[in-house]
C-alpha cells in the first residue's frame, strides 16, 4: 500500500473536518496502527507487542539484510513470534495465532512460520550464509526455500505412520532433487522422526545427513551431494 500523502496528517485532518477532538491517547494509537499495519491482522495488542519485540532481535537483524518481500519478512517475524509465546508457555495464545496465519497466508505461511519457530530455519540460514559467495546467492536460496516449503520440509506429528511418512518424503526429494531437505519434529514426535530419517536415508543415496537435535527439538538437514566431474 502507498500513499502519496502522509497517512496519519490526512486521518488527522479528517477529524478536524469532522468536528472530532482526538486525544493524545488517541492519536498515538493511529500511529501505531499506521506502523504496524502488516500485523495488525494478529488482532490482539499483547500480542502485537511480542511481534513487535521481534523486531530487535539478532536473528531478525540478520534476516532482514537478505531478504526485502514485506510477506516473507512478516512471516518470519510471526515465528520467531510463536516461539516466544512457546517459551512463555501462551500456549492458547500461540495457537490463536496460528490459526490467524493460516487464515491470511494458508498452509505456506503458517509452515514457514513454524520453521522459523522450531529453530529449523535459523540453522539452514547459518549453513547458508557460512557457504554462500555472495549475499544475492543467500536470498536466492531462502527465498526458494519459502516458495517450495511443501517439497523441501515435513513437519512430523506424533501419529504419523513411520513407513508412509518416510516414503512421501523419498517421494518428494526424487521429484524435486532439493540441494536441501528438512525433516524436524518436537515433542513427544521426536523418536518418530528419528524412525523416518532412519528410513528415508537407506534410500536416498545421493544425500548425505546433518542432524541438530535438542533435549525437544530433532531436526535433520539431507544435503545433496556435491558430484564432481
């Protein structure tokens, strides 16, 4: 959205033409509302105030001298959302939350949303950035990573079938030979993921495993192989 005049002097304009005496209460919170507009869909001021915290983050820093697309950039700022409402234990919160990313993104948003928030992405971004020869080659790689998040991660659930969760991924990896893929899983699915893996790798040979796990986190990166001539 753009404006070609100042947003907040034409809605204090508008008042004075209407007759309305604002307070300052009032105003600042037009201001605020004009500055956070890309998250306002949230609804909830507490809420808005942890996204908003986001923003000063280390991670958030870094992210944003990559990547510019006000969506993916909206979007990273709800996972790193999700996950401070996780550690805070607003579990109720955290998922009215999703459920509010789900309506206005769909299942790409929320998903990458959950990336960010299960600290998946944090450790390919490092992988990345540590490899990657220019800064345009690191944005290439994240925000393809964004625009093919169904092919190149899986989310696995404490009922997933083993067997056929793994072969939907071999599926998946053999269709769209990713140069990554992300299998991540927290919780109680955690041992789950770890029967997946076991399978998906005796059956892809042509990728190689990196795993970060925590004490409720199993996350596994299948890179494919670098073939020389």
């Amino acid at each position: 959205m753009s404006f070609e005049t100042d947003p907040i002097e034409s809605a204090t304009t508008g008042a004075v033409k209407g007759g309305l005496e604002w307070s300052t209460e009032k105003l600042k919170e037009i201001v605020a509302k004009f500055k956070n507009r890309q998250i306002n869909f949230i609804g909830d001021n507490e809420t808005i105030d942890i996204a908003k915290e986001q923003r000063v983050t280390p991670e958030w820093k870094l992210f944003s001298q990559y990547v510019m697309d006000k969506k993916l950039r909206v979007l990273f700022q709800m996972g790193l959302t999700l996950r401070k409402m996780e550690t805070q234990n607003k579990q109720n919160a955290l998922e009215l939350l999703k459920k509010k990313i789900l309506n206005k993104y769909d299942t790409d948003g929320l998903h990458i949303a959950q990336l960010v928030q299960n600290g998946s992405f944090s450790r390919y971004m490092g992988n990345i950035v540590e490899k990657a020869s220019t800064q345009q080659t690191v944005t290439f790689e994240i925000e393809n990573l964004f625009a093919h998040i169904e092919n190149t991660v899986a989310f696995i659930q404490t009922d997933d079938d083993p067997i056929k969760k793994a072969k939907q991924i071999i599926t998946k990896i053999l269709a769209h030979t990713p140069k990554t893929f992300i299998i991540c899983s927290s919780g109680s699915a955690m041992n789950r993921c770890e029967e997946i893996k076991e399978y998906v790798i005796t059956e892809i040979s042509e990728y190689e495993v990196e795993s970060y796990n925590s004490p409720n986190k199993r996350i596994y990166f299948f890179n494919r192989k670098v073939t020389t001539l």
